[in-house]
C-alpha cells in the first residue's frame, strides 16, 4: 500500500533543517521496500516549533520534524541540558558527544514523558548575541533584554550572565525587537539569515555560546502504526540523516557569517569577557543539573 | 480518509457561510466549520481545533488590544470625549451642517487619542446623535455620519489593527501608524465634504459662530487629552515604548485626568469600565482564537498556496492586484470581524502583494483601510450596529445614508491605491531608517 | 430555580472578569516602571504572568457572552417573527453552539491532561492553570447554551397553548 509521511520545517529549502528531513526522506525511500511519500512542509506554513511538539505528541497532523531541545522542555525538562549555552568546548567535543549513546537517558525521558522519538541528531550552528546595539564586554550585556528560548536553563543561563532574558514565541521576536519589547536575541547564522533579523537587529556579537543540537523527532503515536521493518528504516535513516545535517550546517555557518557580513547586512563584534562569563554560567549550569538529578549526565557530556 | 485541497476549502468556507447566514456568532462558526474536516480526516483530530485556538492567545501582540479598550473607554467615563466635542464644535460648528462636522471632526481629534472605532461609535455617538436629531436632523443621517466617522479611529494612528497586523506579518507598528495618518485626514475631508453638501440639499443648521471667549475655553478643557496621541505616537514611532505598553501609559493618563484632573471618573465607575473592557476585548479575542484555528486548516490543506498561485498567474499588475485585495478585504469585512481577517487573509495575501511589488507598509494600509469599511457595513458592521442602537434604528433604515457617505470614503481608498506614496511619504520622512 | 443559579454563576464570571483586567495592569505596569524608572528590577516571569491571565480574561469572557447572547452572530435574513421560524431559528443557533461547546468540554478534558503534564518556562507553574480554562469553557458554554435552547423550547409550547 501507498504510506505518506508527513513533517514540518520552520524554514524554506535553503535552510540546513529542511536539507536534513529532505535528506530523510530520500534515506527512508533508499532503504525502504515500499514507496513512501513524503509531505514536508515549509516556511512554518503549520506553525512553529512548540505548535509541532503539540502535534509530535499527538500524533496528529505530522509525523516529524526538528525540534530544538529548548521547545521539549515543557515536557521534559532535562532534555534542554543537551545543547544547553556553554556546555560544548568545541565542534570536536560536540561531535563526540553526539557520536556516542551518552544522551540515551535524555531520549528515554522524552520518549517516557511525551511520546517523542529522536531519531536522529542535526545542527551544528554556532549560535551568538544579535542584538540591535552594540555589545562588546559583560558592562554593554548588563541588563540587555534579549528573547531566548522557551526552557528555564535559557533563561537561567543568560540572567546568570547579568542579561535580562525573555521568552518570545519565534514568530514575534521580529516585531518584538522592532517595539522595543527586546534589543536583540541569540541565535545561529542560517537563522538569523533566513529570518532577516538583522534587519532589526545587526549587531552580531561573537559569544559562540552554544553549538547546536537539533534532534529529528519521531511521533510516538506515528513510530508505533509502523511495521518493525520500517521502524528500523526509520530509525536508520533519521541517524544518518542527522550527520549529513550536522555536517551541512557546521560547514555552512561560517559561510553564512561572512556573507551577512560582506554584504553590510551585519557588523560583527568580539566578545571582550568570554571567560568571565564562563565563569559566571557554569555554576548555574551544574545548580540546574543537580535540580534535575541529572549531574551525572553532566559529567559524562563533559567526560567526553 | 485524506482530504483533497478543494473538498477541504469547499467544507471550510461553506460550513462557515451556512452557518453565519442563519445567525450562528461569528466566532462560533468560524469553529463549528473545522470539526467537518476534522470528522472526516484521518490525521486530524479535535486536539487541533482546541490547540491552535489556544495557542494563538499565546501573543504578546494581542496583549495590546484589552489596553487600548481600555484607554478608550476611560476616556468615554472619564468625560473627556465631552471636551473633545466641545473643542469641535468651536472649530467646526459654525460650518454649514454644524453639529454633521462637529462629528466628523470630534471622530479624528478620538481617533488620534484612541486605537478603536467601536468606542468612538459608542462615546460621541451616545451625545451627539440625539443633539443632532434635536437640531433637525434626519435620525438615518445623524447614525450613519456618526458610524462612517468613527472608521477613522482604525486608520488615524494610534490603531488597534495595525498594531495587530504588523504583528502578525513582521512590519514596523510605527511606519504603518504614519502611513495610516494622510489617508485618515482625506477621509476626515471627504467626509467633511459629504455633510457639506447634505447640509446645503435639506437645508441643515450651523451650530453657531463660537465666540473668542468659547474658543479659548474649548482649547484649555481639551489641551491635556490633545496630549494623549503625542504620548503615544510618539512613544511608538520613536521606539521608546512598546505598543502595549503605550496603550498603558494612555490608560493611565487617561485615567488620570479623569479621576484628578476633571474629576469625573469615581471608583464605582472605574469597576464598569474595567468590567467592561474584559467582557468586549474577550468577545473580539476569543474570535481571534477560532479564527486562528479556521486559518490553520486552510494552511493544513494548501489553500493559501493555491490562491496565492491563482492570484500570481493571473498577474494583474501593481494597480490591479491592489485593487483585488482591496475587493477581498471589503468581502470579507462584510462578515467578518478585522483581526480574524488579518489573521486569515492578511496572511494569505501577503505574498500576493509582494510577487506585484506592493510595498508592504502600503499593502497593510490598504488592508486596513478596507477592513475599517467593514465596520460599518452590514451584515457584520459593529459601528453601525452601535450607532443605529443609539437611536433605536434598524441598520436595514440607515443603509442608504451609509452607502452615500460610504462613496466619497472609498473614492480616497481608490486614490491611495492609484498613488501609493500618500501613505508612504510621512513615514518614509520621518523614519529613513525603516526604508533602506 | 436554574435560572437564578446559572444568572449567580455569570455574575460571578463577570466580577473575574473586572478583576482580572485590573490585576492583568500590574505586571504589564512593572515592566514599564522596571524599564524606564528603575524603581523596581526587571522582573523575568511578568510576561508569563500577563500571558496567564490574558488567557483566562479571554475564556470567562467568552463563556458571560455565550449568557448574555452578545457574541457577534451576522444579520443577513431578517428576523423571525412566528411562532416556528423563531423557533427554528434559534434553535438552530443554540444547537450549533451547543454542539460545539460540548465537544469542548468532552475533547477539553483530554487537553487539560495535556497541560497538566507540561510547566511553564519563567514561572515553572504547571500549565493545567491555564489549559483548564478549554473544557472549563466547554462545560459553561453548555451549560448556558443548552439552558436558552430549553427556554425556546418553552416559549415555543407557551405560545402554542396561548394561540388555541
Ligand atoms: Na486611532
Ligand atoms: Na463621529
């Protein structure tokens, strides 16, 4: 019989997520017996990435789609530490964590608390500050309002870091830096690319704070209406799927960087007190994981 | 079974227009028309129906529009419409048709100070249409000025709606309240021009030369709520203040003025108004919540892909597409509340406008210039139904008034289409920074 | 007797309603104050909180216009007058709504599941708080509406028996 699949993308094809689920797609039908369709839908035609959960969790409306660990909080709440700001030295540390099982009992939880499968894991952005003034040192980040994303490490994070953070659905931080409700955000070049956010906001301060983790998540309800033989195509060609991802868009990030930046789009800045700021956030960060009873999962991402 | 593009349409929109024709709410039929699809599609469920309303609450856009009623119906209470009247009056009402200007004009002194037409229908309707019956006026005429005026309170910034569209569609709130402030004067001509010659055909009175002593007294009474719109216009195009909390701060100084300053607002009275702003914001938001849900399954089923591919084909030109979305905005506004529509078809248009090269602060105008037609016509026309309860008309008495004064109106809609830089030129003056 | 009950249980609606307006000033009021005085600090969960309440403002109102009939409904054929097509007519209305209000409360509490299980970023509440208000709706709604559709009925049989 004809099986569709059904996801959804925040982003247009140019976006490395979206080059991802096509790349899914295309791995599933090379694997694959049967024929399956693939309905992928872009440009966050169905809505953003916490409308997506909703539907993931349900089983309704898609199948699958990528969704930072930010929006499964709500669920789960540990799930943010695996991309959580500063917690990744390098791409060499992020790429042996994401190689190895040591997020196993986060998926476990996500799976356990909300019926979400990972499948995989894409990203692979160096997110920074954009912000629509300059912001150079910890003095110029004192109290600057700024969205994040919607999970209390964020949030946590950054007040640790003397910033005032807010959380904004996706869809308003466009207009909420442009009334003032903020002065900037943070996020990765592909992003802030596709949703022309230096428009408002052209400051681009190289905190290199976070290395992307994008898990491609399964619907529980969708995994299970699978026949084991595709269930097991499935979960091969999402982790497969992921490292093309990841390498897509760790190479392109830079890329994208230097192209804003040529075309006076951005004007980028060093961040003076990285260090200090460092050193502001880890204890926050390991107060958080203690709170979770997830300190040994700390360690052993850190381990890596 | 899986549902196809054209039966998902057909079933949406029939659903709904069944339902609003024999008189279930709005709000009601915009829901009542998914759980068809839902029903009959094997990947949806009620669960959509239910989240995406309540998602779309989820905004810290609409947050502006309970504070904005707000604001308005303080000034109401607060008697201060009452000074803004007699401010008119002195600087229109000696005209031929006096208290028909003194309308007109006491609607754009409001519509600068507030962000909604509904109060301005109900606060200087509420006062000025009996006084114009009792000077001689046609009743019909008296609640069809008073409705087709009160429109300006969504095109002369502050507005709710564009706080709502540029929202929704990523604009700057600021340019679209400079770009909605040359297309509202020329309403306020067009209108002023209107009651003009109905004054000179039946004859209407003036209402009287004001003398140098009645000016002076008119201008002290109304001074501090002529500063309302420097407040909060300025605080927004000046990019001090969010628009919600520009339509606080109008609150609060309305609120101020009336409870110290001209002492006419008691606590008793401050309970009602609150009361009733929560009770009219919900009835417009909770629209906003099944709208989002109804927009959703049109996104579901590619709807918006096909109109914007069919309108694109037909490749109409700049003037043409403006005037096809000018069409359907009126269409609509027939039946449906504003915000909805900007939520269902702003959304849907907004490619349209751009594969013609509309520019978007001017596609927004002509959206909202067109939506604030639909308050005032029936079947759906909240101001006219407000303004015809007044005087305890029918609306189906009053339609021909309306549809005269309507013609002038929409002749400047067509002249802001024809020649968009009357809506560009103030913004692009005062914020360069918006249009590089 | 249902009557006087269900009247008591919007006025108790509409005085929520008031309030919640006036509380929903406070945390929008701090974030003014906190950004341009300084008297107080910037406070994170003040959005949260608005957002909060905006949501059961919206909800209560929603279920007062269901009573008070003031949900805006579009006149295109005029207004019934005998004695059937009132009937009709309304009951037609009341159905509609009816219907939808009791897929509300029945699919609403699966959705208030939903928002039990899932917490707040800022405030860490349980979002039960705030999804509770869907099928609380779906039940007020029904309530309300199932009551005006038995009083056309009633006016409808009243007035049968007063045209013998
Ligand atoms: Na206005
Ligand atoms: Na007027």
């Amino acid at each position: 019989a004809d099986m569709t699949l059904r996801g959804a993308s925040l982003f247009d094809e140019s976006h490395a997520y979206t080059k991802t689920l096509m790349k899914f797609g295309e791995l599933v039908n090379k694997y694959a017996d049967t024929e399956v369709t693939f309905d992928l839908r872009l440009n966050s035609e169905l809505g953003i990435e916490p409308d997506y959960v909703n539907f993931l969790t349900q089983g309704v409306a898609i199948d699958y789609a990528i969704i930072a660990p930010s929006n499964l909080a709500r669920f789960a709440p540990a799930v943010p530490l695996m991309d959580m700001p500063f917690v990744f030295r390098d791409l060499e540390h992020w790429n042996a964590v994401l190689s190895s099982d040591v997020l196993k009992p986060l998926e476990d939880e996500l799976l356990e608390k909300a019926d979400l499968k990972i499948i995989g894991y894409a990203g692979g952005g160096t997110r920074n500050l954009i912000s629509d003034k300059q912001i150079s040192n910890l003095e110029e980040l004192k109290g600057h309002k700024m969205r994040v994303m919607g999970a209390p490490i964020q949030a946590r994070i950054f007040g640790a870091a003397s910033a005032a953070p807010s959380a904004i659905a996706y869809s308003e931080v466009y207009n909420a830096i442009q009334t003032g409700v903020v002065s900037g955000l943070e996020n990765e070049a592909a992003s802030l690319l596709q949703y022309k956010f230096f428009e408002v906001a052209p400051h681009v301060t190289l905190t290199q704070h976070s290395i992307t983790v994008r898990p491609i998540v399964f619907s529980g309800k969708s995994f299970a209406k699978l026949s084991p033989e595709m269930q097991a195509v499935v979960l091969k060609a999402g982790k497969e799927a992921g490292e093309y991802g990841r390498k897509v868009e760790s190479t392109e990030d830079g890329q994208k960087l230097t192209q804003m930046k040529d075309a006076k789009q951005i004007e980028v800045h060093e961040f003076a007190d990285r260090d200090k700021l460092l050193a502001m956030v880890i204890p926050v960060q390991k107060a958080y994981a203690e709170e979770l009873g997830a300190t040994a999962l700390l360690d052993a991402i850190q381990a890596k | 079974m899986i549902i196809t593009t054209g039966i998902a349409c057909l079933l949406l929109v029939g659903t709904f227009l069944v339902l609003v024709l024999l008189r279930v709410p709005v709000a009601f039929a915009l829901g009542i028309a998914t759980i068809p699809v839902v029903v009959l599609d094997i990947r949806l469920t009620p669960f959509l129906i239910m989240d995406r309303m309540f998602q779309s609450y989820d905004s810290f856009i609409l947050l502006a529009v309970p504070f904005f009623l707000l604001a308005a119906n303080l000034m109401n209470s607060g008697k201060i419409t009452d000074r803004l009247i007699e401010l008119s009056r002195v600087l229109t009402g000696w005209l031929p048709g006096g208290l028909g200007q003194v309308n007109v004009a006491v609607s754009m002194l409001f519509a600068g100070i507030s962000g909604s037409s509904t109060a301005d229908a109900a606060g200087c309707g509420k006062i000025l249409i009996p006084a114009m019956i009792k000077q001689g006026y046609s009743p019909r005429f008296a609640v069809a000025i008073t409705a087709c005026s009160s429109v300006m309170g969504v095109i002369i910034p502050p507005s709710i709606l564009m706080v709502v569209w540029g929202g929704v569609m990523s604009i700057s709130v600021g340019a679209l309240f400079l770009a909605g402030a040359v297309p509202g004067f020329l309403i306020a001509a067009a209108l002023m021009g209107t009651v003009y010659a109905y004054a000179r055909i039946y004859d209407y009175p003036t209402a009287g030369k004001p003398s140098w002593r009645d000016f002076c007294s008119a201008f002290k009474g109304a001074w501090l709520a002529l500063m309302t719109p420097v407040l909060v216009i300025g605080g927004i195009v000046g990019g001090i203040v969010t628009p919600t909390e520009s339509a606080i701060i109008a609150a609060f100084y309305s609120l101020i003025l009336g409870m110290f300053v001209y002492r006419t607002i008691n606590p008793k009275e401050l309970v009602s108004v609150l009361y009733e702003t929560g009770r009219f914001a919900s009835i417009s938001l909770f629209a906003i919540g099944t709208a989002s849900a109804f927009g959703w399954m049109l996104a579901y089923y590619n709807v918006p892909r096909l109109i914007v591919g069919l309108l694109t084909n037909l490749e109409f030109g700049q003037f043409g597409t403006s005037l096809v979305i000018a069409a359907l905005f009126l269409l609509f506004g027939l039946f449906i509340d504003a915000i909805p529509t900007i939520i269902i078809l702003g959304t849907v248009l907004f490619p349209v406008a751009t594969a013609a090269e509309i520019h978007p602060v001017v596609f927004a105008i002509i959206g909202i210039i067109s939506l604030a037609f639909g308050l005032v016509t029936p079947p759906y026309g909240l101001c006219l139904l407000i303004s015809a309860s007044i005087a305890n008309l029918n609306v189906v008495h009053v339609l021909r008034d309306t549809v005269i004064i309507l013609m002038p109106m929409l002749l400047i809609l067509l002249i802001v289409i024809l020649f968009p830089e009357i809506a560009l030129w103030l913004p692009k003056t005062l914020m360069p920074a918006t249009f590089k | 007797m249902i009557k006087n009950f269900l009247e008591g249980l919007c006025q108790v609606l509409r005085v929520l309603v008031g309030a919640l307006i006036a509380v929903l000033i406070i945390p929008v009021a701090m974030q003014v104050l906190a950004r341009y005085t300084g008297i107080i600090p910037v406070y994170l969960w003040t959005e949260e909180l608005a957002n909060f309440i905006f949501v059961w403002v919206v909800m209560l109102g929603s279920m007062i216009a269901v009573w008070e009939g003031t949900h805006f409904d579009v006149l295109v054929f005029p207004e019934a007058t005998s004695r059937w097509g009132m009937l009709l007519q309304k009951g037609f209305v009341l159905i509609m709504v009816s219907a939808f209000a009791l897929l509300f409360a029945w699919y609403g509490i699966g959705y208030a599941k939903f928002g039990s299980i899932q917490s707040s970023v800022m405030l860490q509440a349980n979002l039960l708080f705030t999804y509770i208000t869907v099928p609380l709706a779906g039940f007020v709604w029904s309530a309300f509406s199932l009551y005006h559709l038995w009083e056309v009925i009633q006016t409808f049989r009243e007035s049968g028996h007063a045209s013998q």
